[in-house]
C-alpha cells in the first residue's frame, strides 16, 4: 500500500491567523496519526506563514510515525533539517514569497548544488528526496545527484485528469518506471485529491508515499479528519 503522509500546513495557517495555539498543531499531528496517517509533514517557508521554524522540533518530539520536512534548502532551513534530523527530508526549488510549490528542480543546472546538499544530509541518516517534473532528463539527473527518492509533482496532473485522465498520468508513468529502473525510491504530491487520486496510484508503479495537505483539510470541513484520512487511506490500497 502506498503510505499516505499528511502535510499539516493548513492547520497551522488557521492557528497562525487568530495567534495562540489553536487549533493545537501537535494534538492535530498526534490525532492524524491516531486516525491511521503513516506520516507528518511539513514545509516552513521563510515568511512563517503557516509552519514555524519553532514548530518543526516539538513536532519532531511527538510524530511517531514518518516525520517529513520539506522546504528550498537555504542555510536556515539546512541548519534546521541538520539539527532536527527527520526521518526524511524533501528538497523542493522554491523562491522566497511563492505561495505554493509549483514546480520541480532542474537537476541539471543544479547538479552541483544539489550534490552539495544531498551529501550533507545523508551524511546525518537522513532520506532524500527531490521535487520534480515528470521528465526523463530529470530523473536521470536525480539519480545522479545521489538521492534517495523524487516526489513528482502532480499539479499538472491534477489539472488535465478531468478531461483526459490517460494523457495526464502517462508522463508521471513514464518517470517513475524509469526511476524504478535507476534505483529511486517514488513519492508524489501537490493537488491529489478524493476524485484523482485512485487512479493515479492505480497507474504508478513502485509509489511509495504521498503528501496531501490542501485537499485533506478542504475534506475534513465537510467529512471530519478521521473519516477523511480513512478515505484516503481505502483509495492507496
């Protein structure tokens, strides 16, 4: 089964807008994982809009499943990945002031940076894994940088499955029977939702892992988080 790991983003934007503690980031976490989440992440941007740096380790002491810190690898976010040490971390090409992840790394152009990076990190036992478009230039870069997994980015998949479902996976087929064959492990994430996800996971082999945050808590207005993660959970097997 592909394990489903829960970025919890939208609960700490809502917290961050009325200041205190509430909704409680750790209980969320703590109840997401008591609801059947094999995993937590988190992506702290610059601005600290949602997740803040003082987030990341008290949730590193209570996550008991797969803690996931992703984020553009600046000097504060790598001092923090190095001192929290996640059970992975997910390198992803964000400027500082975007408002989403929406696109993947160009292994090429930064194939020193990123070979900088990724050896740093697993120097400290921790997973890797790199954001990207479904392209075959690019896994193969991927793979040469020397990280563990990719987690392709599946916005443009979720746009074009409403009227073409085939022609938005095959690209995302494609990438990850070519990442299998070069060792990478595959995760995937960005706009998977209750309408694409089953199919996507039915058509991508060796998919190890998804995030999904935005959807989850859009769901959870209407069905409750611990119904929602379940349902998740049925469309991965």
């Amino acid at each position: 089964m592909t394990r489903l790991s829960v970025n919890i983003n939208k609960v700490a934007l809502l917290r961050n807008s009325r200041g205190g503690n509430i909704p409680d980031l750790s209980k969320f976490a703590e109840d997401c994982e008591a609801f059947g989440a094999q995993g937590i992440t988190v992506h702290p941007r610059p601005d600290e809009r949602h997740i803040r740096y003082s987030d990341v380790p008290v949730l590193k002491k209570i996550v008991r499943t797969e803690f996931n810190i992703e984020g553009y690898p600046s000097k504060k976010f790598m001092d923090m990945v190095l001192d929290i040490r996640p059970d992975q971390c997910t390198l992803v090409p964000d400027p500082p002031g975007v408002l989403t992840s929406s696109e993947g790394w160009d292994t090429l152009t930064h194939k020193d940076f990123l070979i900088e990076i990724i050896s740093a990190l697993k120097d400290q036992g921790i997973r890797t894994s790199l954001f990207l478009n479904p392209d075959a230039r690019q896994v193969e870069g991927a793979a040469h940088v020397g990280t563990d997994r990719i987690e392709l980015y599946t916005g443009g998949y979720a746009q074009v499955y409403p009227s073409a479902p085939q022609q938005a996976v095959e690209p995302h087929r494609k990438a990850a029977r070519l990442a299998g064959q070069m060792g990478l492990g595959v995760n995937a994430g960005h706009d998977l939702n209750l309408e694409n996800l089953k199919y996507y996971r039915d058509h991508i082999p060796n998919l190890l892992e998804v995030s999904i945050g935005h959807a989850i808590i859009r769901d959870a207005l209407y069905f409750g988080i611990s119904n929602v993660i379940m349902m998740y959970k049925r469309l991965l097997q």
